[in-house]
C-alpha cells in the first residue's frame, strides 16, 4: 500500500485513511499482496484483474463508493463541486482556486503509478535473495533521461484532440449520478467520521 498511496498522484491523503479503506476490505488487501508475488508480473490477466481492484480502492479512497472507475469517480467529484443546485442558478464559481488533490488521478496516470508500485512491492518481497528483481524499471512506469530515471506519467494524449470527445453525451442520466453521488456520501460517512475523530485526537495530544 505505502508504494501505491505515497505518490504524488496521491497526496494529501494522508496514511490514516488509506489504511482505515484498506482495513475493512479483504479484496483490497488481496490485490495488494498479489502485486509482490512472483507469478503476478508473469500474468498479464492477474494483473489488469488486480489493477481493476486497486482502481476501486482509489475510488473509495476518494469517497465516492458507488464506482469503480476512476475516470468516472473524477467526473461526479467535480459534479459534487461545480453542479449547480438549479437550473437557474448562475454559474459562478471560480476555477482559479481548484484544487487538483481533490481528484483521483486519470485511469492512464493511475496505470503507470500501479506499474511502478508493483516494481517496489517485487524487490521489498524479494529483498532477503542476493538479486531481489531482474525487472526492467522502464516497464513498469519509469522513463531513462539523461542517464536517470524519472517518472512515465502516462502514455498518450495529454488533452483531447476533438471538442467531442469532452461534450459527448454521457449514456447515464444526470438523475442517476445525483443518486450516486448521495449514495457516497452516505456510505463513506462512518470512514470520514473516524478520520476526524483521530484528526481530533492528535490535535490534543
């Protein structure tokens, strides 16, 4: 979990709830430990299996429980923020103040964090041997510049190429997300809960 949760596609997250999430889901806790077994990087099916189930853990780890998707869980936070509460209602609230820890990372950039953590998790798993990995780091979401390793963010565009890519109509009713949206709210209420019941906790210590 730290190799996946301490990227800074995930800041601000802190290490409470990461671990609160993770504590209450068997699955989650699962997928984590498949990523430092030696027969996952030969399985490209376990793999994308186990990256779908760490992309629900994010998802969760964002408060919104009712989606599995991060790309989806990006759009109905900024419905949560920016939907006004009528149809009348102007729209006036700033973008200049947004802040982008807000939003889980992009399924794309998510991919490459997951690559990488998996990378982490196979050497600390296989530290105890005298070679703990023979893996390549530019596979598994590293790029070599100028003799160093840095980050491969993503792999393709960084912003649509056509206007109708971004105002395609959703095949899902605003209705429904409204219903999802709540839902979330609802159903990560005992998770923040706790997190401001510690965050008060340590203020008084």
């Amino acid at each position: 979990m730290p190799s996946l949760v301490s990227c800074p596609t995930e800041c601000r997250k802190g290490k409470n709830r990461p671990f609160k999430v993770l504590e209450k889901s068997v699955q989650f806790q699962d997928a984590f430990i498949k990523m430092g077994h030696s027969m996952f990087v030969a399985d490209p099916l376990l793999m994308e299996q186990t990256f779908n189930v760490l992309q629900e853990y994010v998802c969760v780890l964002y408060t919104v429980k009712a989606r599995k998707k991060v790309n989806e869980a990006r759009c109905i936070i900024f419905d949560r923020i920016y939907t006004p509460k009528s149809s009348n209602e102007a729209f006036k609230k700033s973008t200049t103040k947004l802040e982008a820890t807000s939003f889980p990372p992009c399924y794309r950039e998510l991919k490459q964090q997951m690559k990488r953590s998996t990378y982490i998790a196979q050497i600390w798993c296989n530290a105890y041997k005298q070679i703990p990995s023979t893996l390549l780091p530019i596979r598994y979401g590293w790029i070599l510049n100028d003799g160093r390793y840095d980050f491969d963010w993503f792999h393709g565009e960084e912003c649509p190429q056509k206007v109708c890519d971004i105002t395609a109509p959703d095949e899902e009713s605003g209705e429904e997300n409204d219903d999802v949206i709540e839902n979330d709210r609802e159903d990560n209420s005992d998770i923040d809960d706790s997190d401001n019941n510690s965050a008060a906790d340590s203020d008084t210590e």
